[in-house]
C-alpha cells in the first residue's frame, strides 16, 4: 500500500507541474502575439496559436479531468471523461500541427491570410486532428496520438535542424528551436515506457520552459 504522504506529494506535483506548464503556455502566448504585432511575421501567429492550444489542453486535463465526480454517477462520469480525454488529444495534436506550421509557413503560403485560426490549410489541419483522435479507438490502435506526435515532432526536429545548420547557429530563436524539438520528441519516446513517464514529465517540463525563455530573452533584446 502506497503511503498516504507519497500519494499527497505525487498529487502536489501533478498541479504544481500543471499549473507551470499553463502559466508558461499563456505567458509564451501573449509573448510571442506581441512580437507579431511589432514585426508582422507570420510564422509567429501560428508559433503563438501552438501554445494557446498546449495550454487549452492541459487546462483540459489537468482543470476538468482532475473533477473527482463531475456528473454525479458512474456512466456520467465516463462519458465526461471519454470527452475530456479526445478533447484533450485533440488540442495536443492542433498544438503540434501549428508548431509544425510556423515552420514551415512560408513555403506553403504564397499570400497573405489574415486569420490564422480560420483558413482553408488550417481548416485542413482541424479534419486531420479529429481524423486521428476518432480513428485510434475505432480501429483500436492504442498509441495513434503518440505515434502521430513522434512523427510530428521527427519532422520538427529535422527541419529546425536544417534551419539551425543554414543559419550557422547565429539566430537565437533558430538555436531555441532545433533544441525544444528535441526535448519534445524526447518526451514522446519516454511517455511510451511506464518505466521512464516520470522522465517525460521532466522533459515535457523543460520543453515549455526553454521556449519561454527563449521568447522572453528576444522580446527583452529586441523591444525591451
């Protein structure tokens, strides 16, 4: 039996890490919405778009999936957390799908959109989303969304790897960037071991973290 100062301690972690990581996503968010404005680069709307969704989905997890009893009876509840849960991967997968996306932007669009929330490519990104969050139960693969996600992250890591190398390492945010990938396909690759999830944690913590430092420190040099 596990005692019961542990299982407060595990609990108390669990809210201190989520309550950082939300704080982080919306700081990085304003952060990075105020860089748009004073620079009108695009890529930054959807970098900015990428942790309101992180954010959004840990609000999900870790504010609405933490209710003890929300509906009040046992089939209530599984349907509110069988809601909580898609939701959930959902935004995860929509968060990654814009951090890829503010990668990649400018050789996909040849003008320019003035809702980064609402277009065409976005609207695409949102039917691949719940195509993959509905497909993994329905055709009973488990780990569709953690599959999904190193691929994603993959993807990310080789392209800001490229960048990083084009750029000589001299842009600061290109350097932040090719290092946060890492940390995030890092932690998919733990979240698949029961054995190493607490290092996922870390990771997953760190991740958030570095790219708020990174925004803060190019908001400081640039524009004080």
């Amino acid at each position: 039996m596990i005692p019961e100062w542990i299982f407060s301690s595990r609990e108390l972690f669990k809210a201190a890490y989520a309550l950082i990581i939300l704080l982080s996503c919306f700081m990085i968010a304003i952060k990075s919405d105020r860089l748009f404005k004073l620079s009108d680069h695009q890529g930054l709307r959807y970098f900015r778009n990428a942790f309101l969704f992180y954010g959004l989905s840990f609000a999900v997890k870790f504010i609405l999936g933490g209710i003890a009893n929300p509906v009040g009876n046992i089939a209530g509840n599984q349907i509110f957390f069988a809601i909580t849960n898609y939701l959930f991967n959902f935004l995860t997968i929509m968060a990654g799908f814009f951090l890829l996306y503010s990668l990649i932007w400018k050789y996909i669009e040849k003008e320019k959109n003035y809702h980064s929330l609402l277009n065409v490519r976005v609207g695409i990104l949102f039917i691949v989303s719940i195509a993959i969050v509905s497909l993994g139960p329905l055709l009973k693969i488990d780990y569709l969304v953690h599959y999904s996600q190193l691929v994603l992250f993959f993807i990310m890591l080789i392209i800001s790897f490229n960048n990083y190398v084009k750029d000589k390492g001299e842009h600061l945010f290109l350097k932040y960037y090719f290092f946060t990938m890492i940390l995030g396909l890092t932690t998919w690759i733990f979240r698949f071991f029961a054995a190493t999830y607490a290092y996922a944690y870390l990771t997953n913590l760190l991740f958030f973290m570095v790219f708020l430092f990174m925004i803060s420190k190019i908001t400081k040099r640039n524009y004080g």
